[in-house]
C-alpha cells in the first residue's frame, strides 16, 4: 500500500520538478507595446530587446528582425523583482530541521557559516516566488533576531554568552548571505555578499542579557579579528594569546572588519539605530540596516550616514519595547528623507516571497511614491548589495529578467503572463497549483490509490 501511494505521487512530483526546472536555453527576445517601468523611469509603447540573456536595448519602435516576439500590449513590463533578507531555496518547511539550512548552532562555526553550500534549486519555495515576479534574492542566515521564514534559529534559553573551549555560544554573527537566481538548475550568483549579526534585544540576548554588553564585546572581536590579521604567521606559530573566534571566523570577519563586506544588522529601536551608526563610524565599517521599525524617528541621522533600509512597510503594532513607535509610514518617511529602502516579502521571504509587491503596495498606500515602490523592489535592492546595473533594472548590459503583468505589478489581482530569467522564459506552474488542479476536478488519479481500498 506504501508503494502504491509513493507511485501515485510520482506524476504530480515529476511536473514539479520539471515545473522548476524551465526550458534550459536563452533566447533572443523582444517584448513590444507595453508600458514599461524600467525602474528608474516609465517608456510608453516600449521594446525590450533581450539577447544571449542580456538586455541590448530598451526603448520604443518595433522588434528587431528575425527575434521571437512577446507582445505586452495593454500590459506592463517591469524588471524581475529582488528578494532581500530572504530564506529562498534555503528552507522548505521552517520546522523540520533537515530541510532548513539557514541557521547554523555551532559554537565554532559563526561569522563562517556560508549558506550557499545548502542552496536547492528545486526548491518548492521557488517556482511559487516566480509567480510573484520574483527572479533574484538575497538569501539571509537566520539567527535569535530574524522573524518568520526561517523561523528562529534557537530558543533563547541557548544565548548564554561564552561556551565551551571560550567561543562565543552561538557568537555575535550568524553567517554569510548568497545572492540566488530563481531560473536553472545553477542558481548561485555569488556567496558570501555580506556578513549578518543581530542587536537590539536579540544582541542583548546573544551577548549574555545586556546591550551595552553587546557593543563591547563586538568592538573586542573586531579588535581581535584586526591583530589576527596582522599576525597570522604568530598565530600560526601559537604566538599570540588566545583568541575567542575559531580560525574560520576570523579570516571571514576580515572583510567585514576592513570594510569591504557589509554588515546587515537586525535593530528596531530608534536609540539602538543611533548607537549601531555610532558603531559603525568609531570601527570604520559598512551596515545595512535590517528593520528599523523605529527608522522613521531618526531617518535623517541614517540619510546622512548613508545607510540602507531593509524594511517590512506594514510592520505597525508595538510587539515588544523595540517598535512602540512602529508605524507604517515609516517607508516613505525614510524614503523623503533620501535612505535608500529595499521592501521586504512576509514570513522570512521563503513561502511568501511573492508578498514583496503586495507590501510595496500598501508602502504606497501610506505615503510612499509609486516609482519609489518600485525602485524598492528592484533598482535598490542590487544597488544596496553591489549589483547596480546587473540586474534589477532594465537597461542595456543588465541580466534579462523581465516580467510582463496583466496591470499594475502592486496590484494583487495583476498576473504574471511571461517571467524570463537571463533570457529564458520560466513556466507559470507551482506545486501548488499543481496540487490545485489534480484536487479540483477529482477524476481518475486524483486521490492516491490507498484512499480506494
């Protein structure tokens, strides 16, 4: 009975496979006569011109002789949207543990953890981010601070400060974030974009209770990290005294330490955002700021420090003591005040990464323009991790990912009618509705086998 149920599963588990997998090969493109939001302008009538995955041209006129045509009249095209603090291809269901490799408990393993050895290109989560318009993320190591998606990586009772053989119990960062295609069966586009570490209460937690513990316990790690650097021959001869991070972490925390790789941090309270730009101005490093639910009170202090905003626009009940003054103008509060803002997607941004643009939308429902919500989505996010003009964005060199909508992309009931990633054409099928439609009609094979003993 056990096998015959496994067999009558095989069908629908094959189509979704096949589902997320797409066709395999690029193709020469021009989608024509829809409006088209390029992220940093609007064309009427416009032509995208994709070759050999790359857009050559957007402009208006007809196509090109002799390339396949999509026709997006009465339509709107818009590059594919970014995912940020995302938990895409890394979980399926947030609770099973063996399916979820975006946390990481190790005690000698913390700055070092790169999730992009446990990426899955046949992820369920993906084909139904496609759906929303969604074709790259930036995927996030989930740690004590992170909400949703992932899920918390540990319950606090595991934050005790330091743990056996002196490492920091789980430590003060919780890994490295990849940026991930949603196309192919190859979807790394590169690991290791930037560092993460929660503060806030969650650092508190982490640091053995207190803020202020935090904070001088992350600034004698960077001190760490900088004498390591400089003596890694002393190191290699046992030479120096001991150090609280493994070999690994060091060597990952150079980068952050010199300023080279971001540090995206997890705050909410507007008085731990004025003491985490401090930080970041007395050390010499670059952050992003994940959340600031509080961000609206101190906008202009995070313009003027030139910080980016990862942001949920609809966050606005006082959870904890961290968000009294949550709001949900807080997008376009910092947007008027020139902070560059990604939005982000509901529940960790794995199952529900498609919700970016209904979360856009209601940013927009609340003071926030319409082509800053869109620029949210697509021209910031790779502008924020280093990616501006590679993709987010439909301009000549950029990856082609278009999606052609049946109206207003920030509009719920608007569908996707062609997704392309780097040039090829990704089918509009999920497991979801897969299952939907083998359900809904309940003709032969509909229900397993087993159900008809």
């Amino acid at each position: 009975m056990h096998i015959k149920t496994l067999l009558a599963g095989a069908p629908i588990a094959l189509a979704a496979a096949l589902a997320l997998t797409g066709p395999a090969l690029a193709q020469d493109v021009a989608i024509t006569g829809g409006q088209v939001l390029t992220g940093t302008s609007v064309i009427e009538n416009g032509t995208v011109v994709i070759r050999n995955g790359k857009v050559v041209s957007v402009g208006t006129g007809g196509a090109p002789a002799g390339l396949r045509v999509i026709d997006a009249r009465g339509k709107i095209v818009t590059p594919g949207f970014v995912a940020v603090d995302s938990g895409l291809a890394g979980t399926e269901v947030g609770s099973v543990r063996g399916s979820n490799d975006l946390a990481n408990s190790a005690n000698t393993l913390t700055a070092a953890f790169d999730l992009s050895y446990g990426l899955d290109p046949w992820s369920f989560t993906l084909p139904v981010a496609r759906l929303g318009g969604v074709t790259r993320a930036v995927v996030t190591p989930r740690h004590v601070g992170s909400r949703g998606g992932g899920g918390h990586s540990h319950d606090d009772s595991d934050f005790a400060g330091a743990g056996d053989g002196g490492y920091q119990t789980p430590g003060l960062f919780a890994g490295q974030a990849a940026v991930i295609k949603l196309g192919g069966a190859d979807i790394l586009v590169k690991s290791k974009v930037a560092m993460t570490a929660p503060f806030g209460e969650a650092g508190a937690t982490v640091a053995g209770g207190a803020r202020g513990a935090e904070f001088v316990l992350f600034k004698e790690t960077l001190a760490e990290v900088r004498a390591y650097a400089r003596n890694k021959a002393a190191y290699d001869r046992a030479d120096m005294r001991a150090l609280s991070l493994s070999r690994a972490d060091l060597e990952a925390l150079i980068p952050v330490a010199e300023g080279r790789m971001p540090l995206i941090v997890t705050v909410n309270r507007a008085a731990d955002i004025q003491q985490v730009l401090r930080l970041a101005r007395e050390e010499g490093i670059k952050i992003i700021l994940d959340g600031a639910a509080e961000g609206w009170l101190v906008a202009g202090e995070i313009a003027a420090a030139n910080v980016a905003v990862l942001l949920h626009p609809i966050t606005n009940l006082p959870a904890n003591f961290e968000m009294r003054a949550a709001r949900m103008q807080n997008a376009a509060a910092l947007n008027a005040a020139g902070v560059v803002i990604a939005i982000k997607g509901n529940e960790g941004s794995a199952h529900r990464a498609r919700d970016i643009r209904y979360n856009a939308g209601n940013a927009v429902s609340h003071g926030l323009p319409f082509a800053a919500a869109i620029q949210a989505i697509t021209v910031n996010p790779a502008r924020i991790f280093g990616f501006d003009g590679q993709f987010g964005e439909l301009k000549a060199g950029a990856a082609g990912d278009v999606v052609v909508w049946s109206g207003d992309p920030l509009e719920p009931l608007s569908q996707p009618s062609a997704v392309l990633i780097d040039g090829v054409e990704q089918p509009l099928q999920a497991r979801n509705l897969l299952l939907r439609d083998r359900y809904r009609t309940g003709g032969e094979g509909a229900m397993p086998p087993a159900y008809g003993n």
